[in-house]
C-alpha cells in the first residue's frame, strides 16, 4: 500500500464500509486486525475474488443507493473520489455519504489534484478556465486482451473544490496528509 492507504489504515475505527473494494486489500488488511468490515463492490467478478479471500462481508451494491446500515469510517481509497465521475456527482457522492455515517463517524477518501498536468516551466499553470468542465474530469475506458469497457466518467479532484462541496453537505474537512505527487488523504467528519 502506498503511504497514504497505510495512513488511512490507522485511522479506521469501528464499523468499516469499504467502498468500491475491488479485489479487497483493505478489507482484508482491516478484517485481520479485527474490526467489523463491510467490503462493498458492484462487480460480481470482483465479489467472488472477495469470497475466495476470505472476506467476511460482501455487499453486492452501488453506493448511491444504498441504505441498509450505518457505519463509524466509510472508506474510499485507491482514488476514491473517482467513483463520483464529476464535481456534480462529488456533491451527490457526499449527500449518500453522509446518511451512511454513524454519530462520530468519518469518511477516509483520497485522490490527487491533476494541476500539475497543467504546469508550465516557469511553476505557473495553464488551465482553460472556459472549458465546459472541470479539469479533473476524465473519460477512461479498460481494456484487457480483446475486451474493451465502455467509456466511464472519473473525478480527480483538488482540496479547494473537495473543501466546498464538503462544505456545502453540512460535512467538515479534518484532516489532510499530503503525498509527495498532489496527492492527499482527506478526513470528513459531521
């Protein structure tokens, strides 16, 4: 795990949701330190390598309409604002988040700001403030051997616009550990 995900690791408490857990090394980390962990994943493939891990708790589900329990950490790592697609979806993301939280609880999400795709020589960025979206919004598309998905919004978003859509959810922004390359751990709280 890269610094951030073992820093996110330590603050983990309680009950854990683990969002968008892919082949689970969070949930299997946490799970064998104990605690009470939720692995929550859309992708049947990726919930059967979650049962042949071992993995305790497999929710088959999309976060944003989820709403069975509440939890005391909600972690999104691996670029976990991603999922959100769009400073829009970023918005709704949090509005789901947040009804999912225990009293006390906390969201551990990361991502990194792409401005330094926009940097110019001299330290300065160059970003078309025009354009029609955010430049942290991205189109991807997987591919594997001749299968290739269909295209899916991905957000990379920066601490000032995470602060105001936190904000505007009535959320509070933390704690912040930055990484070496406009990375960063965000810690939301009620």
């Amino acid at each position: 795990m890269p610094v951030l995900e073992k820093k996110a690791m330590t603050l983990c408490r309680g009950t854990i949701l683990d969002i968008g857990a892919c082949a689970g090394p969070h949930s299997l980390y946490l799970q064998q330190k104990g605690f009470e962990v939720f692995a929550l994943e859309t992708s049947a493939l990726c919930c059967e390598v979650l049962k042949d891990r071992n993995i305790l708790n497999i929710i088959q589900h999309d976060i944003f309409n989820y709403s069975k329990q509440t939890f005391d950490t909600i972690l999104l790592l691996m670029n976990g604002t991603g999922i959100a697609g769009t400073l829009n979806g970023l918005d709704i993301l949090l509005h789901q988040l947040k009804k999912l939280l225990n009293p006390g609880g906390q969201i551990l999400m990361d991502s990194s700001d792409l401005i330094y795709l926009f940097e110019q020589e001299d330290g300065s960025a160059l970003v078309d403030i025009s354009a029609d979206k955010y430049y942290g919004e991205l189109i991807f598309r997987t591919e594997y051997k001749n299968w290739i998905s269909a295209p899916f919004s991905w957000l990379y978003v920066d601490l000032s616009n995470l602060e105001n859509v936190i904000e505007k959810n009535g959320l509070k922004l933390n704690k912040v550990f930055k990484g070496q390359h406009y990375d960063y751990l965000a810690r939301i709280t009620l």
